[in-house]
C-alpha cells in the first residue's frame, strides 16, 4: 500500500484530517509515544475532558481518546485504553495506552524498539482517532521519508486528505463564506435566536452575532467551535487599514470554583461587588478590568495564577484565582477545565475584523483579510494570563438585590488586545478571502 491509497484508506473511514510522526525507536507501547514538547497535540485530537490524577505536587493531566486502529483491510478496531498524558513539569505530551484492550492493534509495530516506523493518526468526523502504524522497510515508509512534509505541527506533519474539489476542505469552505459575506458589503444588524429565527440586533456589539447569523450560527452554551471546525471571532476596528486594532472577548467560561460557584454569583456579587454607579436603584455590579497580580481597589480582590510558575504548571489543582485580601478564593477556573475549553474550541480559529456604521440603520461591513490561528498551547495562554496581556473583564449585575428572588446577569470574560493575538497560538496567518 502506497500513500494515496492509505489516505483513500482514511477518507472512507471518514477522516477529515490526517497528521503522520515517524517514530523514534523508544516511542512504543512501554515508554509511550512522544507527541511534542508543548500541550499543542491537544488541539489535534479531540479527547473527552482533561482531568488531574496523582499527587497534585507532581502534576499529571491524562485526556482519554476514542481511538480505533485500521487494519490493512479497512476494519477498525477500537482501544478503549488510549489516551494522551500530559507533563506539565517538562511540558510534554505522550500517547499511551493504544495497545491495551485491543484485538487488532498492531502489538508487533509498538512494543519493542524498531527504526523508522511511521504513526498516522486521523481525525474522523464525529471525534474518533483511527490510527494506522508501518514499519520501516515498508513502502508506506519509504515513501513518507522520501517526500519533504509541506506542512508540520509540532512533531506531526499534516497530509492533505484526497477532497471531490477544493471547496471541499474546510479552510476552502470556510473563506468562500467569508468571501460571500465580504462581498454584500453593509449588513442590516442582526442576530440569530436559538430556534434559528432572525431578529434584529441593537446593542452596540452586534457585530459578532450578525457575522454569526450570515454564517448560520445559532447560539449555544457548548464548547466545540462554531462553523466547519473554526471558532469565529469577530473584532471591531476603525478602520480596515487598522487590522489588529481592538479589544477581543477571547473566552466566556464560568467559574468553576470558589465562593462564585459554591456559594452562588448572587452570594458573589453581594459580598464583593458594589452598588450601580450610575446611581440605578437596588441594583449591584462586580466588574472592572483584572490582571494578574494586581488588587483591583472596586473589589478589593487579586487576579492570581495558582500553581503556576516560570512557564510552568507545579500543581494538577492549579487555577486563575480571584482571592480576597485574606487568600479567600472569591471566584477561580481550575486548569483542566480551561485547557479543554481552550485547546477543542480553538484548535482552528478564525478572527475578522468588521466596521459598524449607525446611521441610517446599524449595519456592519467584514474585511477582505482575515486571521487564520491554530496550534492553540495552553501554556502560551498561562504565560498570557501571567504577563497581563489577557485579563478578566466581567460584566455581572444583580437587579432587585435586596429582594428574595433577584435577577442575575451573568458575564464572565477573558479578553485580550488584538495585536497579541500570535503571543497565544502556534501560527497566525493573514488571509485574503478574495483570493
């Protein structure tokens, strides 16, 4: 079997992406496969959570994967033991457990040293990892070696699956819409309701609900990313000259921790937040800009990274923390959380600058250029959060505060200047849709 034919191989299998590592001899079964020096193989294989095991005091992040291997004639078969390990000590990724299990699973490829053997792992449609080995005098691997890779990440490399036509793919999906979308010039404010309905848009950040309602993004609590394996991100600019000008809502997750989530937001807000401003009646705020390693003096509470120094994680129950004067956790999002939350729904990103116009009607304009991001690495976004360049801005409120039954508004948000976006992903391009 020769490359083509393994890829037609992944495409039946319904993969939509294939990456491919040539094995060093001690990536086997016993001291498990090397999968680079950072967490960026998060982004590639979707996985079903992230959580902690062992002494917090020597972290261990493990993600298990629903991994199936391809045999030489197309059967799968699954090894429900696979998943990825994470050190945050070092940091490094492995690949472990795809032996265990398994009927089919090629034992003979994986558990002892052997040179040039080629992994090639495939990303199916709804999730699954089917991996297929070679060993190294086979024509597979020759031919792999032979060919200088176009396309690496991290310690992969990314073969091109085999489409009907290029519109197929969903990078070319993706900028032929936004191509469209460029093209109609000003569009009339708009936002999608959850049933799909289009209604019109009046606050001032309509901008990404109208790109959203173009592109037929209904609105939903999920992380997976919103259209053809992108997340969408829409940032305001003056003007198109003026690119990577603005402020973006990076993430929007909830606490997962603290008075916040044990006790309540509105337990929260009443404790640490403060009357309105603007003088409205009954009625509390908690919000402000917080960065890492400052007292915020409306709130009297400190934005710290917990279990994290110089690079790296030193604790499994490590969080960014909002702490009270006392060391009290008012509020925090536990890392493992996170680090699923930023590496499935931003494996591949996409941010487009729009301009907004009030007069006659409100209506938004999207640029011809766009900011293509992946290989999301959850340190690069700790070493983000530690530097200051993203913060929390909250927007919560609590109206009729002093009654049994108040009305909450719930806003958390991470947000980071658009200029910094390269300092948190792996690869930024800049793309003309038009072309």
């Amino acid at each position: 079997m020769n490359l083509d034919q393994l890829k037609a191989r992944f495409v039946a299998a319904g993969c939509k992406r294939l990456y491919a590592k040539l094995l060093a001899e001690n990536d086997n079964s016993k001291n498990q496969v090397y999968l680079g020096p950072d967490f960026s193989a998060l982004s590639l294989f979707p996985n079903h959570g992230i959580f902690s095991e062992g002494n917090p005091a020597k972290p261990i992040y493990k993600a298990m994967l629903d991994f199936w291997w391809l045999s030489p004639l197309g059967s799968l078969s699954n090894a429900p033991g696979a998943k990825l390990i994470l050190y945050p000590q070092y940091p490094e990724v492995r690949f472990s457990g795809f032996l265990i299990g398994c009927r089919d699973a090629p034992n003979s490829l994986l558990n002892q040293r052997l040179k040039n053997r080629v992994l090639f792992m495939g990303v199916h449609t709804d999730g699954r990892i089917i991996g297929y080995a070679t060993d190294g005098e086979s024509e597979l691997s020759v031919e792999f070696r032979s060919k200088h890779p176009t396309t690496t990440i991290g310690v992969f490399v990314e073969l091109n699956l085999p489409v009907s036509n290029a519109a197929d793919s969903p990078r070319s999906g993706l900028l032929k819409e936004l191509r469209r979308i460029h093209e109609l010039g000003w569009i009339v404010s708009k936002r999608l309701s959850r049933k799909g309905e289009v209604l019109p848009c009046k606050a001032q950040n309509c901008g990404g609900y109208t790109l959203e309602a173009e592109l037929g993004v209904t609105p939903n609590g999920r992380s997976e990313p919103d259209y053809l394996g992108y997340e969408v991100k829409q940032t305001a600019v003056p003007s198109f000259d003026r690119l990577d000008s603005g402020v973006i809502t990076l993430m929007t997750p909830e606490p997962t921790g603290g008075i916040y989530s044990e006790q309540g937001p509105a337990k929260f807000v009443r404790e640490f937040g403060y009357s309105d401003k603007r003088g409205r009646d009954d009625r509390m705020n908690f919000g402000g800009i917080f960065r890492s390693g400052r007292r915020h003096a409306g709130t009297n509470l400190t934005l710290m990274l917990l279990g994290y120094d110089k690079g790296k994680i030193t604790n499994t129950d490590g969080a960014i923390a909002l702490l009270d004067d006392s060391g009290r956790v008012a509020a925090s999002w536990d890392f493992g959380g996170l680090m699923a939350h930023w590496t499935r729904k931003h494996a591949h990103a996409v941010y487009v600058p729009s301009m907004m116009r009030s007069e006659p009607l409100r209506e938004y304009r999207f640029a011809e250029n766009v900011r293509l991001a992946e290989q999301p690495d959850f340190i690069r976004l700790l070493n983000a959060f530690h530097n200051g360049v993203i913060y929390y801005d909250p927007g919560i409120k609590l109206e009729q505060a002093s009654s049994s039954k108040p009305k909450i508004k719930l806003r958390s948000q991470f947000r980071i200047k658009s200029r910094d976006i390269p300092e948190i992903y792996g690869k930024v391009e800049t793309v003309d849709v038009r072309q």
